[in-house]
C-alpha cells in the first residue's frame, strides 16, 4: 500500500478513535467559566466529607444557575471482587 | 565454530534466566496502592487502556495479584524481542543476541515485570514504537508505517506520559527535515497518533487536575541536587553492578542513531522529572542494554562472558526466588511475605458480612482490593459521636474519633472496631 494511502487510513483510524470522546467536550467546556473552576474544589471536598474515592466518581453534568453551580456525579466503587451499582449524587455550591 | 557454539550457549542461558526470573515470586509481594489503583482501573490522571489490559487479564483469569501481574510479566517478556529486533535492524545477529542476553537479565525490569504497575506496558510500547520508527524510516514500507501508528497510540493510551517519546520524535524528524515535514508520512503519522490522548486529556479533567496538582512540586526540576540524590539513592539498590555498566556503556553512545538517544534520554530522565523516589521508574534503564550489548560486543569473549557472569550473579543477588535464597542486597519486597497476603482473611472474618466500613488513617487503594466490605475513606468525613458501624484504624491517634468502640481485631498495622 503506497504511503499516503496508509497515512489516510490512520486518519481514518484516529477519527474513529476520537468520535467516542466527543460528547465529552461540551462537559469540559464548562471549565472555561472561572465560577466552575472556583466551584469545582468545593464539590469535590463534598465528595470526600461521603467518605467517597474521587478516582471512582465520574462526572456526568455542569449546571451553572444564576445562584449556585451544581455538579453531577456517579459513584461506581469497585474492589477486588465487587462492583456496586452506580450512585447518582449532586452536589452545588 | 566451537566456541561461537558455545558463547552462543551460553548467551540462551543467560536469557532463559532472565525470563523464569520474570515468572518467579509473583504472587509473594504484597498489591501495592499503585498496582490495586491500576488493577481496580481506579485511577482519573491515567488514559484507559493500560488499566483495560489489566482488568482483561482478570476477566480471563480472575480477580487476582497474579492475574493482573500476569500482564507485566508477558509484556516483560515481549520486550526483550523488541530490543532483539531493533538491535538487529542496527546492527548484527550476533550484537542483538548480546544485547538480548544484557536485557534479559536487567534487574530493575525483572522486578517490576513481576509487578501490575504500568511501566513495563509503557516501556514496552515506547521500544515497539522505536523499532516501527526506525523501520519507517528506513524500509519505507506501509505496514511498518501502520505499526508505528499502532504503537504510538498504544504508549499514549496506555500512560499520559506515553506521549512523550512520539511528540520528541515528531519534533526529532521535524529537526532532521530542517522543517520539511508537510510532504513527509511518517511525521504525518506521528502527529495522527497524538491526536486520541489530546482529546482524551481535553475530555478528563482529572489528568490537568493531576499535572496541577503535582506541577512544581514531584513533577519538575526544582531542587534539582535534591532529586538527584534521590534518584541515585532510589537507583542504587535495584541496579548494584548495572550501574557502573551502564556509566560505562557511555563509549559507544555515538554509534546509535538520535532516535534511541531520545528513548536513553527519557527514559534516564522520566524519574527525575516526574518522581525521582518512585522505583517503577526504573523499568525504562532497560534501554541501557543497547549501548551496554554494544559495549560487550566489543569485548574478548572471555571478558564479556565474565561480566555476563557478573551481571547474572548481581541480578541473582537482588532477585532470585525467595525459596532459594536470600542475600543482604535482596530486594526488600521479598524479605518476607506481605502483610495483607497473611493477614487478610483475619481482618475479614472480624468484619464478617458487614456491608461497608469506614478507614481511619492512611488508606491506599490496596486497602480496597484486599477488604471485601466496601471501604469509605474517613478522614475528610465528618463522624457524628452517634454514628454506628465498623472502622478499620491505621492511626491508633484516629480512634479518639470513635470513643467507646469495640476492639474486634488488632496488630501491629490496624484496629478493626465497632461503634
């Protein structure tokens, strides 16, 4: 296969690799607001006054209101043995 | 013909230790926080599919230390045929062979194949995608082309420092074509392959969080002396002879092209730069056995066979099986058996069936992958003087926080109590 060809394949490749991220980016677009990035220290002090392992929350959704910013989040704990069903929890500051 | 017979030989002992050396005592250290983090896929600063491999081979072959060390120990092997085939592209059968014999039996990366960290999966990737590049670039044949994207994504995915060697190389090609790289495929690949882990990284605050978090003070240069004693002192123990070999091996350097300086360079670099105190670094000085195979290809056969000897007995003294022997330069992880291999089942039976339990002190995530209760992390919790339930105390100062708790087990480690 010439070169270029290969080139274009892994362009294709990439794309593909890439499309499952792209949902993500209105989420991470939330943190270009300095009230989310002032928020999101307290939200995650939240998390941990639950007793919660922060690697194991994933972050689902930004609301910022006019008076208060709230993040979703959902809790998947997983040990060795056991996964638990995941927990949907919100917290606003 | 002979004593090429033999030498050869003798080169195929010497590898064939190294591999069962890989093998051996994997289930004896305990799971370390890193390791349970990487095992459990529980880590936010880290792209997925290094952790995916992990939890793949736990899938196969259940939740288990060995298990998910298994992954380290085939990667570990992988690599040494890796090192074998870019040896071979640069030089002669008989230099790869040597360089092999030298990688087989490097003891910072016989250590840590028999560990679930991430390094061996990374350093592997990093020698695949050098190996592709050199072919790249020389045969100019599609498929190593192709290979060189696969590999590159695969470093970036499996570690976010992974992108490091692609984006050095990129910039080593851009160098070489003085700037011409719009005509030029291979650059085009490279740049292709870093694509995925910037939109990863984009779309996953925890890894800016975790570059934020530790920028300036792990991650960097500052105290530079600092982090050069203790990247030396971190060094010593795991390496022993190989050191001074590797210093040595400096003499050949001019005959490796730039893009294994650039692999030496990171690799020798990466511990200073993000962690000089953290071992697993030490895995990328692996790299070091291709100016050291160079260095002993030079050599007199007896000469090499004797510092082959040398390093073999060297590596035996920090890594040979534990049931064999032990001696003072023993590897600390093998002294003696984990803690939490032994004292597992205890602290369970005293938690009985209880559904979760609150820890005090400093918990690491092997603490989650040894209790099978589900384990809350206490120290930011606020716990009423009313609350009920099980807690599991590594700081016996923490058990003011729980007055008139019940002693259910205790050691020399941790309290398990009920209130």
């Amino acid at each position: 296969m010439p070169a270029w060809r290969t080139v274009l394949l892994c362009a294709l490749l990439t794309t593909l690799l890439c499309v499952p991220l792209l949902p993500s980016l209105p989420l991470s677009a939330h943190f270009l607001s300095p009230r989310v990035r002032e928020a999101a220290p307290d939200a995650l002090a939240q998390l941990r006054t639950r007793g919660m392992w922060l690697v194991n929350v994933q972050l689902k959704d930004i609301d910022e209101r006019p008076d208060q910013v709230c993040f979703r989040w959902e809790y998947l704990y997983r040990s060795r043995t056991t996964t638990l069903p995941p927990e949907q929890i919100t917290t606003c500051r | 013909m002979m004593r090429r017979h033999l030498e050869s030989a003798g080169l195929w002992i010497v590898i064939v230790v190294g591999v069962a050396l890989r093998m051996t005592d994997i289930a004896f250290p305990d799971i370390s926080t890193d390791e349970a983090q990487f095992a459990l896929g529980a880590s936010a600063a880290q792209p997925p599919f290094g952790m995916a491999l992990l939890r793949f081979a736990q899938e196969i072959f259940g939740p288990s230390a060995v298990a998910a060390r298994s992954v380290s120990v085939l990667l570990g092997i992988v690599t040494l045929g890796v090192i074998y085939g870019i040896v071979r592209h640069l030089f002669d059968r008989k230099t790869a062979l040597i360089t092999l014999a030298v990688a087989a039996i490097f003891p910072s990366h016989i250590l840590f194949s028999r560990l679930a960290y991430l390094s061996v999966p990374l350093s592997c990737a990093w020698l695949a995608v050098l190996w592709a590049y050199l072919k790249a670039t020389s045969k100019r044949q599609s498929l190593w082309l192709f290979l060189l994207f696969v590999f590159s994504v695969a470093a970036t995915l499996i570690k976010t420092q992974g992108l490091l060697l692609p984006a050095t190389l990129l910039l080593g090609r851009a160098i070489e074509r003085k700037g011409k790289v719009l005509r030029d495929p291979v650059s085009w690949i490279l740049l292709l392959s870093l694509v995925p882990i910037a939109l990863y990284i984009v779309t996953h605050p925890g890894i800016a969080a975790t570059l934020l978090l530790y920028g300036g003070t792990m991650y960097g240069v500052s105290g530079f002396w600092s982090r050069m004693t203790t990247l030396l002192i971190t060094w010593w123990p795991v390496l022993l002879l190989a050191f001074p070999v590797m210093i040595a091996s400096l003499a050949t350097m001019k005959r490796l092209p730039w893009p294994v300086w650039v692999l030496l360079l990171l690799g020798t670099a990466i511990g200073l730069v993000l962690g000089p105190g953290h071992e697993y670094y030490t895995t990328h000085l692996v790299y070091w056995a291709l100016p050291i195979g160079l260095l002993f290809a030079r050599m007199a056969t007896p000469a090499r066979g004797l510092l082959l000897a040398l390093l073999v007995a060297n590596t035996c003294a920090i890594l040979a099986p534990h049931a064999l022997f032990a001696t003072p330069w023993t590897h600390p992880l093998y002294h003696e058996e984990g803690y939490w291999n032994t004292h597992a089942d205890r602290i369970n039976a005293a938690l009985a069936d209880a559904k979760s339990v609150i820890a005090l002190g400093s918990v690491g995530h092997h603490v989650r992958w040894y209790v099978t209760a589900q384990v809350l992390v206490g120290n930011d919790m606020d716990i009423a003087p009313s609350h009920k339930g099980l807690f599991i105390v590594f700081d016996r100062n923490e058990l003011t926080k729980i007055p008139q708790a019940t002693i259910l087990y205790e050691d020399e480690t941790l309290v398990v109590a009920r209130k």
